[in-house]
C-alpha cells in the first residue's frame, strides 16, 4: 500500500481558561511541528461566531503561517465561498501565492460556515443560496485567476491585481455529493469532511470518481480525506483526552457553543440521552486511541477510500496533548 500523504486541519480553538491570542500563538507553534514532522499541509477552516474557534479570517492566518514556516504548503479548509465575493478571494490568495510561490492552497466550501443570522451580516442577504451558486461563484473565481472568460462576460474587463497568473492549488471541499459531482465535472481535487460526514464517505468519494473529468488542473482524480484523530500513549489517555470534544460538539448541535472544555468538566458532564446521539452521530469520522488503534483506523479509512491524503483535525484542550499527537501520528507506518 502507497503511504498516503498525511497533512494538519487547524480550526484554532479557543479553550476554557485561554483566549483568541493563545489559539492564535498555538497554531504558529503547531504549523512549525508540523513542518518539522513532515506533514505536507496545514489548513485552517472557516468559522464565525463560535467563541471557540478563532479561525473566521483564514486569509490573514494563513498569510502569517506561511511567513512562520519555509516548506509546509498553508492554505484554507476552507474558504467558505458564499460568505465572499470571488474577487476579494482572488485578490486574497492571488496576495498570498505572490508572497510564498508554490506553497498555497484554496480550499473551497460551500457552507456558510456559521448560522443564519451572522451569514446573512457575512454576505449582506438574506435570500438562500441555489445549487447554481457555486458553480458561478467557482467560474468567476477561476476567470479571475486565469482571465479565461466567456465572450460578452461583464467582469472580463477586470484584472485581479494580485490574483491573475497567481493561482493557488485549488480544492473543493465537501460533506455531500453534491461538491463532489461539482469537483468530478470540472477535474478538480477533492476532500470530503469525514469526521462530521462519516456516512456519505464512501459514496461521495465513489460519485467523485465517476464523475470524473481530467481537466488542466488534474489528470486522475485526488482525494483527500478529513478525518478526526486524538492519540495518545494508550487508549486509555486518549478517550479521556477525548471527552472535551464530545462535549464541546453535543453544546455546538444543541445551539449552545462556548470555548473548548477541560477534560475534568467533560467527565463530570452527565450527558443526555438526545446529546449522547448527536455524539454517537460523529464518531465513525473520529479515531482516539493509542498509535496502533489509530494504525488500524486510519489504515481502514485509506482501505475504504483510496485516499491519497489524510487530513488530520486534533481537538483537544492542553496544547502539549495536541502536538503530542500529531508527534504520534507522524510516526505511524502503512
């Protein structure tokens, strides 16, 4: 079996007892780790209104990640493309390719990323967004990039300044078939969310593959995998290190999110039986345990999938327990 590359999904989160800054100052550590461990990208997601994430501008993090490190490709995981007009993130990331050639990628989503009110304050709208969106947004973004336009198109007389002649590796991100039918058709990479989408995994990747295009952008098609993993020494230290994050996700569904919690306040939760099925809904996408449970759950997933990259969201409180597992999974062998 062919190693799948391994690379880093940072949502920057805010824990109890810290604040924005710290999250901040802890993903410049971790980007540098994993650098150093040899992960082959960091993304940073797209978040808003969540007291515990701070990762709602990924433009400015990411442009602060890469100057932090020489190597690691930095981009988005993404880019929440209806929270944007296609200009500013072309002129956002055609910036930012200028100032580090070769090392940015654009991940693309299409999801607010957020709840309908602060959507809305995003966008400046109310009116629901159509399957046709992001096929319209992706090809004004594209011709920013390329100044390829079609004849009689009202925006080709605009040069994005940086942005035309810069283009980032450019990836479409999805948790449904429909972004993966959209990424086959027009021959891009693709990476689908399995750590809150574990159901569709297989069939999206499948629907991607079939519907595949080659294109300029890609031969065959690329897919990369999202996949949530906590490991520690022993199973047993990651399923307490664990415990925040279910906590932390049954708040989130239940409308109610704050900053990430402690380990103590997790174990101390008596969950309900409506909050332990919104937990239970989520946990084919996670993998917590010791270097060899993870192995053997990442190895399946790759079995599964065909992956050609993992990418890894770590969730935990102590910063020393997150880099620690990162550490661990650098070293684990197909």
């Amino acid at each position: 079996m062919t190693q799948p590359r391994l690379s880093v999904l940072d949502l920057a989160p805010v824990v109890e007892g810290s604040d924005p800054a710290t999250a901040l100052s802890n993903s410049t550590e971790l980007v540098r780790a994993a650098e150093r461990l040899g992960y082959h990208r960091h993304w940073v997601a797209e978040h808003h209104n969540m007291v515990g994430i701070a990762s709602s501008a990924p433009a400015v993090i990411i442009a602060h990640l890469a100057a932090a490190t020489e190597r690691i490709r930095v981009g988005s995981g993404g880019v929440m493309l209806p929270n944007h007009q296609p200009l500013v993130v072309a002129e956002q990331f055609g910036t930012l390719e200028s100032l580090h050639p070769g090392r940015i990628d654009l991940g693309i989503g299409r999801a607010p990323g957020t709840d309908q009110v602060t959507a809305a304050a995003l966008r400046r709208g109310v009116d629901p967004l159509s399957d046709e969106d992001l096929p319209r947004q992706l090809g004004e973004l594209l011709g920013f990039f390329t100044g390829e336009w079609p004849s009689g198109h009202p925006y080709s007389s605009i040069t994005a300044v940086p942005g035309e002649g810069a283009m980032p590796e450019i990836w479409l991100l999805g948790s449904s078939g429909y972004t993966a039918q959209v990424a086959g058709l027009l021959g891009m990479p693709y990476s689908f969310a399995h750590h809150f989408s574990a159901g569709n995994t297989e069939a999206a990747v499948e629907l991607y593959r079939s519907r595949f295009e080659p294109s300029a952008y890609l031969d065959a098609p690329r897919v990369m995998i999202g996949v949530g993993v906590i490991c520690a020494e022993t199973d047993e230290e990651a399923r307490w290190l664990a415990g925040p994050s279910r906590l932390a996700f049954a708040r989130l569904r239940s409308g109610r999110p704050g900053r990430f919690p402690t380990p103590e306040e997790a174990a101390a939760h008596d969950f309900t039986p409506d909050e332990e099925a919104v937990v239970s809904s989520i946990a084919k996408g996670h993998i917590f345990g010791g270097p060899e449970t993870v192995r053997a759950g990442l190895l399946d997933l790759v079995e599964k999938t065909g992956a050609d990259e993992l990418i890894v969201s770590t969730m935990v409180h102590d910063q020393a327990d997150r880099l620690k597992s990162y550490e661990l999974v650098a070293g684990i062998e197909f």
